[in-house]
C-alpha cells in the first residue's frame, strides 16, 4: 500500500517503461534527456529492472527511491532518495 500512495504521487509528472519481466516505474523527462525512476518501498532494494534499463538505454543518472537513508555512490549513476523526498525528486 505504502508503495502504491508514493508512485501516485509523482505519476502526474513522468511516464512507465516495461520490457518482458523489467518495469521502471517512471521516466522521468528533462532537458539533459530521460531519467529512470524506481520506486521501491521497503529495505530490500535490488532494483534489477533499473540496473537492466541502465544496462539498454545508459542514462546520464538514475533514481532510486526506498526506505533507505539519502545517499549518491561515488562514480554511480544511482541516486538513492527516501521515500519521504519523493516529491522532490
């Protein structure tokens, strides 16, 4: 349930991608060109369907919204934000 309020909250604002058994929630457009957005609403965030669009379509950024902690690897394309920031995204 958690996860389905945050994706409607942000779905005004982007679009889906689904190949086969990959689903990116929404992409994201902007002027720099088209972000991936994975929702994710629990501590198990894997992401494999982001890392596969990644793997096809090599975006400049990524983004990841869980319940983990604010966070931006080094040398990573992945954002990772809280679920809570979500509307900021």
């Amino acid at each position: 349930m958690k996860n389905h309020i945050f994706k409607r909250t942000i779905y005004k604002q982007l679009l889906a991608w689904k190949k086969r058994n990959s689903e990116i929630e929404f992409l994201r457009l902007t002027n720099s060109g088209v972000t991936p957005v994975e929702v994710k609403s629990g501590q198990r965030t894997q992401a494999k369907s982001l890392r596969q669009y990644i793997a096809n379509y090599c975006p400049k950024t990524a983004i990841k919204i869980s319940g983990k902690p604010l966070n931006k690897i080094d040398n990573s394309i992945i954002h990772n934000y809280p679920l809570y920031m979500a509307g900021m995204v």
